[in-house]
C-alpha cells in the first residue's frame, strides 16, 4: 500500500469521490425540477427518478471511476490503476444493491439487508471473506450441545431477511392481481391475500432458519409451551382474528359496504386481520374489532343490495287538499337527482294532528356511501319549494299569552306589578 503507485491510487480514489460530490451537488437541483415538470408519468418512474436523484454521489463516482480505469488502461500498465478498478467494482456493486433491495418495502428491514449486502461485497472484492467468516465462526456461545456462532447469527439475519421480502413482493403481486380480478367476491381477494402473506412469511422465516441449520424441533417444542401462555393472555386478540376470518367467509361484510354500528355510520374501506377500518362522511376513520362486528348488531346497508329506503315527516294544514298534497311531495322528490326514478317514491298520511295533517315520504337511494343527511336536505328543500309554488302552507304550533284581570296588583317589595295569568291556545 505505500509504494508509489497505490499512494497515487489512493489520493485518485479521493479525488473522484471529491469530483462526484461537486458533480451531484450541481445535478440535483435540476433533477428535481426537471422531475417535478414531468406530468403523466407513472408512479415507477417517477419512484424511479427518486432513487436515482437520491444516489448521484454513487453513480458518479461508479461513472468517473470507470472512466479513469479505461484511460489508464490505455496509457500504462494495468497494476497501476488496480485500486482505481477495485473502487469501480465496489461502488457499482453498492449502487446496484441499492436499486435491488427497493422490493423490501420495509425501511428498517431494508436498511439491514442493504448494510448487510454492502459489507458481504466489500469483504468479497477485498478477499477479505474467508478471514472474517473464520473470525465471526471463533465468536461464539454454547448451550450444551447447542453452539451459536455470530456468523451463523448473520447468516439466518441475511437470509430470513432476503426470504421475508421475496415474500413480501410475491404477497404484493398476487394481492394487486387478485384486486384487478372482478370474478372473484372483496371477501374471497381479501381472505386469499391474508392467508398467502401468512403462509409465504412462515415459510419464509422456516426456510432461513433451516437455510443456515438451525433445529426447529426444540423450538417447536419451546412455541407450543410458550404459546399456550401468550393464548391465555392474548384472548382478545385471539378473538380479533377468528372474527376476521368469519367476516371473510360468510361475507357479512365487505369492503365498500355501507354500515351503521352504533353512533358510527359510514363504508368499509379496508378489513384488517385484527379491524375493520370505517371511514365518515367527515373523514374519520375508525378502527372497529371484529369481534364487535359478530357479536354486535350491526346495520349493512348494501349487504343484500345498494336498495336504501329513506323516510321523511312533515304536516300540512287541514285546508290544504291531501290528494294534491301527497301529488306535489312525490313530483318534488322525484326532482332530486339520487332518488331513483325506478322504484317511484310514495306519499301517505299517517295521522290527524293537533295542528296539521301528518305525512310520511318514502324514496329509495343506490349510493348510500354518498350519505343521508344530505339527500334528506335536498328532499326537503324540494317540498319547501313545491309548496311555496303551489301555495301549500306548513302549520306549527302557536301560543298566546293573554293579560287578565288588570285591576289586580301583587305588592313586590317597593314596586307594584300587575299578576299576569297565561292562557295557551292555537
């Protein structure tokens, strides 16, 4: 390392890493821009442009690296630009293992496995491999027969972990397939994701741990004791995941379903494994457990069908004629654009009152989701103005408070007052 030509490789290296700083620091800015100009562009592309904006420094310093070891090849002989071509190796080794691991959507998990690929690849272009595994094999505990090496613990990291993101990717990629397949029920995609990420991540974590020799009839042994203590205290949770489970398969709910559960009413934007998330008409969203969706009484509005029958009161004034009343409520109704014109909506009385005639103004909806409140505003704001039209008058009730007796006054202290006496009429 001190002879002349590797002290020269050296203060290169730095230069070109020098040079890729000032090179990126120039770039970026009008990466960016030039990134955010980009209109119609993929969600990929633009992750993609992302990634490489965020690793100028690297693919510079790989560019200008490569670029000198070609020139110095040509100009004198290859020793004298060894170093420079180990740092190209490296540094394209690095680069290309940071675009690799983007399938772990994990950031702490891939931050680990990234490291991890950085150090395996450095060790292994430095031939420096076989001396560290023989050093991290000497560092180790026993337990018994059991030897526990910290190579051996690096190893089930790295593998364990490169197995959960192939699952995770895989589980990603039947997941969107199962979404764009419109022959299968919500219910069905949302059970098969569920259990093909159950499924890939055991196997995932079984296969890693095997892959570097570990025995797992002790620890199946040790899990089974263990967790029929975690099941006692875990009862909740337990019941959580059954009830998801049985949501999925007798598809009581689904996602998109429009539901009433106590004072929340609102859809199903996702069925989780422990929580169905609900989503207002405010944007809240809540976090329902599933065992309060079995065991609970729970009103689906779009369980059989999006059908949704609304009731509206009202009353009018005994001299207004009831036929032509209950005429001008449906013809008002049927103005609003979400009543359904197909299923006609219909108009009764339902009592004589004290100050009117009392009505009841049924209409179906299909779009639920798109709330109650408000098309029950729209309804009555159509009657308010069909009534004004047609000169129907809507009673309420009135009071009179009427001064009797005049002469007689009630002594208060120092003043005088006359004692009013009420009288309630219509």
């Amino acid at each position: 390392m001190l002879a002349p030509w590797r002290l020269y490789q050296l203060l290169g290296i730095v230069a070109l890493a020098v040079l890729a700083w000032l090179a990126a620091w120039l770039t970026a800015p009008r990466l960016s821009d030039w990134l955010r100009s980009r209109e119609g562009w993929r969600k990929w592309q633009l992750r993609l442009g992302l990634m490489v904006g965020r690793r100028l420094r690297l693919i510079f310093f790989a560019i200008f690296a490569w670029a000198t070891v070609a020139v110095m090849r040509e100009l004198t002989w290859p020793s004298r630009s060894q170093l420079i071509a180990l740092a190209a190796v490296v540094s394209t080794a690095w680069l290309v293992i940071s675009f690799l691991v983007r399938v772990i959507s994990n950031p702490f998990l891939r931050r680990i496995v990234t490291w991890g690929a950085w150090v395996w690849v450095t060790l292994y272009f430095l031939k420096l491999l076989d001396p560290t595994s023989h050093f991290l094999e000497s560092v180790a505990i026993s337990f018994g027969e059991f030897r526990l090496s910290a190579l051996t613990v690096i190893k089930a990291l790295a593998i364990t972990g490169l197995m959960i993101g192939g699952a995770r990717f895989l589980s990603r990629t039947v997941t969107g397939r199962l979404a764009n397949n419109s022959d299968i029920s919500p219910s069905m995609r949302v059970l098969t994701a569920k259990l093909l990420q159950v499924v890939l991540f055991t196997l995932a974590v079984i296969i890693g741990l095997k892959a570097v020799g570990f025995d797992l009839t002790g620890l199946a042994v040790f899990s089974g004791a263990v967790g029929v203590g975690i099941g006692f205290g875990l009862q909740k949770v337990v019941s959580n995941l059954v009830s998801g489970v049985i949501i999925l398969l007798d598809k009581s709910v689904k996602p998109g379903d429009v539901i009433s559960i106590g004072d929340t009413f609102g859809w199903i934007e996702e069925l989780g494994a422990r929580y169905v998330s609900v989503v207002t008409r405010d944007g809240k969203e809540y976090l329902i457990p599933n065992e309060d969706l079995v065991t609970g009484q729970v009103v689906n509005w779009s369980h059989t069908n999006n059908f949704v029958r609304l009731d509206l009161k009202f009353g009018t004034s005994y001299d207004d004629d009831p036929h032509e009343v209950s005429k001008i409520a449906i013809n008002a109704a049927m103005t609003v654009k979400r009543v359904m014109a197909q299923r006609t909506p219909v108009c009764w009385i339902t009592g004589f009152g004290d100050s009117s005639v009392d009505y009841v103004l049924r209409f179906w909806i299909t779009d639920s989701e798109g709330g109650l409140t408000n098309v029950r505003g729209q309804v009555f704001l159509a009657l308010w103005d069909a009534f004004k039209k047609h000169g129907i008058s809507i009673p309420f009730p009135q009071r009179e408070v009427r001064l009797l007796n005049d002469a007689i006054a009630v002594a208060d202290g120092n003043s005088v007052t006359s004692r009013p006496e009420f009288v309630t009429g219509d």
